[in-house]
C-alpha cells in the first residue's frame, strides 16, 4: 500500500509539472507573439479598453487550456497504454510458465503478440527478453518429447536411502521450436513486423536442428555464449549487422553447420572457444567484414569444414590456437585483407588441407593501410597441405618456428610481401617450393638464406 501510495504521487506529481510546463510555454509565446508584433514590426494600437482586455484573456484563457486539455488527454492516453501492455504482457507470462504443454505453446504466440502491437522499442525488447529467456531455461534433449510431469529416483547418501523427485516440462521440445520459429520469423528482412533492431540472448540456450536461415541480427548485442546446437544448425544468409556478436564456448554437435553466404558486419565477431564436431561446417563465401574477427582455440573435428572463398577484412582476423582435425579442410580461394592475419600457434591435423589460390594481405596504398602482419608462427602443419598459386602481400608474413610435417607444398605460390620468413622450424619435412632445384631463383625477400631452413634444436 504504501508503495501504492507514492506511486500515486510521483504520478500527479509529474502530470502538475506538465501541466505547469505548459502554462508557461503558452504564456511565454504569448509573450513573444506580442513582442514581435510591437517591436519587430512596428506594429501601433490604440490604448485597448475594457472589452478589448476581455477579449484577449479569455483567447489566452482558452489556448492555455486547450493545451492543458491535450497534455492530460496524452497522458491519460499514455497511462491506459501502459495498463494494457501490463495486462497483456503479464497474461503471456503466465501462459509461458503454466505446466500444460498447450497452454505454453499459446503464450509462445501471446508474448509475439504483445511485441508486435507495441511497437516502442524498450516494451518490445521486454517480449523479446521473455521468450530468449524460455530458451535459456535448463533442458535436456533426451526428455523433450515426454509426457511426464516430474520423475522420481531414490539414491544412496551417507548410507541413507533418499528419494528425489524432478519438475519436468511436458513436452518442452515443441514449444521450443515455437519459440525458435517465432524468432526466425520476426528477424527475417521480409517479415510484416520486424525485431531484427533487438538484443538477442540466448546464453547456453540448447537448440535442436535450428533454421535462422536469411534472418538479421542487427540489435546491439546478440549473443550465443556456451549455446549448444544439436543437428543441423542453419545459418545460410544469415546477417549480422549489429555492434557485438559472439559464439564464444558454443557447441555445435551432429548434423551440419551451415554459414555459407553469411555476412558478419559486427563490429566485433568471436568464435573463440567454439566447439564444431559436426559432420561438415562451411562458412563458403561468408563475409567477415567487422573490425576484429577471431576463432581463438576454436576446434573445428568434424569430417568436413570449409571457408571457401570466404572474404576476411577488418584489422584483425585470428585463428590463434584453433585445431583442425577431421578429414578436409578448405580455404582455397579465400580471401584476407585484414590488417593483421593471426594463424599463430594453430594446428591443422586435417587429412588434406587447402589454402590454393588464397590471397592473404594487400599492399599499403594511399587510402589502405594494407596488411602489416602475416602470423604462421608456431603453427603445426602435418597432412597434405596446399598453398599452391596463393599469394602473400603486406608488410611481412612469417612462420618462424612452424611445424611442416607431411606433403606441404608451396608451388606457385607468389611472395610479394616486405619480407617472409621461415626460419628455425620445428620440423621441415616434405616442404616443396618452385625454388628446389635452384635457390638461387628464391625471391630475396624470403628468408633465410642459405636454402632451405634448419630445423631449430630440441630440447
């Protein structure tokens, strides 16, 4: 009550500040009209009498009051818009949390609803937040599909029989995908009403064969951190034009991960920590066009991952620490146009793997700062690897103290960065380069000299 109470004064305590707020600003026009008139222009009257005082008064009298009238209709107006979104927000809540299956599939498309009348960014982003929030619920994918309540199990503590019984969801699994459907809808660029301006939190959500296919995160922040995505995962022309996104720690396990055509305009894009044990990933013809990149300790172990003409720019694109390790891996035809281009310490364990016609750099010109830094250093490459026909531009590029361990082969590949070193490798073996049979025909730039390297003494 007493909360009630001040409620009710910081109300009309506000409505008597408009009102007041508008007296005077109707007053003061007033004012100034009459100023403007008499002085600016000129303007000359006889002395008014005792009806022509009259008159203005009451004109003054009944704009102010017109204007008070408006101030309080907008008001109340605002006010039984609030009540309603109250009411309608709080009867979806309460259907999204009600134990019948039925019933939460309902406030699934009550909440939708609500955010689709009200359009004021901060209500909408409130049904957004709610519906996020079921996803980010506990769930385990083993019972989605039961149609039990709660389940019972006695276990041994201290030698003392104790029966445990678990709340469960019934069938929790479709109203997910209602949830997930409702979300893909609203954030596709087609889409009648559209949430794509939104924040998106789905925080270590779990998803099942999800479908996001050509839909836009363009809210400041959307956010995948620990989600795990089970099945197929469908990213395809999926944009990101927001200023944060992040699948740090994610989980992508079975089925396929498909970015292909993807754009990532975020100004800031993580992978880091990231976990792709499908059976095929392909970011092919993806565009990386944020400021910062990164994958760092990303694994990709699945059969197949591709980045295939996939275009990276920004000032920094990092692979730092990723392992790949599965059957193929393709970044033939990409292209890196970033300012610093991070390989440093990864580890490409893949069968075959295929950097052919790649470009990675380009040379400073007057409004490019091109690339500064080409980074293989301590990287691991073991299997077949190819960087044949690829190009290598920029200030440097480097890949001292790099492990080649396999079929490595450089053929073709052009060198026309500053300077590219390879020297005190871990290993150098099966390493081929145009240059075998005649060092002498090795470009200058690449280091060291005298060809081929050493491998640096171990320990």
């Amino acid at each position: 009550m007493r909360w009630g109470r001040s409620a009710d004064r910081l109300h009309r305590a506000a409505l008597l500040l408009a009102v007041s707020a508008v007296v005077l600003g109707g007053l003061g026009f007033a004012a100034l009209t009459w100023w403007v008139l008499w002085l600016g222009f000129g303007a000359r009257a006889d002395p008014p009498n005792q009806v022509d005082l009259t008159k203005i008064a009451l004109s003054v009298t009944a704009g102010v009051g017109g204007a008070v009238a408006l101030v309080v209709a907008y008001r109340r107006q605002r006010d039984q818009e609030r009540g309603r979104f109250a009411e309608l927000f709080g009867a979806a809540a309460r259907q999204l949390g009600d134990p019948d299956p039925a019933i939460r599939l309902a406030g699934v498309y009550a909440m939708a609803g609500v955010a689709d009348e009200f359009s004021a960014p901060s209500r909408r982003q409130q049904c957004v937040d709610v519906l996020c929030g079921y996803l980010r619920l506990p769930y385990d994918p083993d019972s989605g599909a039961n149609h039990l309540v709660s389940r019972s199990e006695t276990v041994d503590e201290a030698g003392t029989k104790v029966e445990r019984t678990y709340q469960h969801r019934q069938n929790d699994r479709e109203v997910r995908s209602a949830v997930v459907r409702v979300l893909a809808q609203h954030l596709r660029r087609y889409s009648e009403v559209s949430w794509s301006g939104c924040d998106i939190d789905l925080t270590g959500a779990v998803f099942e064969n999800v479908n996001f296919e050509a839909v836009e995160f363009g809210g400041r922040r959307t956010t995948f951190t620990g989600a795990k995505f089970l099945g197929d995962s469908d990213f395809r022309r999926v944009r990101f034009t927001g200023a944060h996104l992040t699948f740090r720690d994610a989980a992508f396990e079975g089925g396929e991960a498909k970015f292909v055509d993807a754009e990532f305009h975020a100004a800031r894009t993580t992978f880091d920590g990231a976990k792709f044990s499908t059976a095929a990933t392909s970011f092919a013809d993806a565009r990386f066009l944020g400021a910062r990149t990164t994958f760092d300790g990303t694994a990709f172990s699945g059969a197949h991952a591709s980045f295939q003409a996939a275009h990276f720019g920004g000032d920094l694109i990092s692979f730092e620490h990723a392992t790949f390790d599965g059957a193929h891996l393709r970044f033939d035809n990409a292209e890196f146009t970033g300012r610093r281009i991070v390989f440093a310490a990864a580890r490409f364990f893949t069968a075959t793997t295929d950097f052919g016609r790649t470009r990675f750099g380009t040379a400073g010109r007057i409004r490019s700062r091109g690339t500064h830094e080409i980074d293989f250093v301590a990287a691991e490459l073991h299997g077949t690897v190819s960087f044949a026909d690829a190009a290598f531009a920029g200030r440097a590029a480097t890949f001292v103290g790099a492990d080649f361990f396999g079929d490595i082969s450089f053929l073709g590949t052009r060198f026309s960065s500053g300077a590219t070193d390879f020297d005190r490798p871990k290993a150098w073996v099966g390493v081929r380069f145009d240059w075998d049979d005649n060092p002498s025909r090795k470009p200058v730039t690449v280091t060291p000299d005298p060809w081929p390297p050493t491998p640096a003494p171990t320990t």
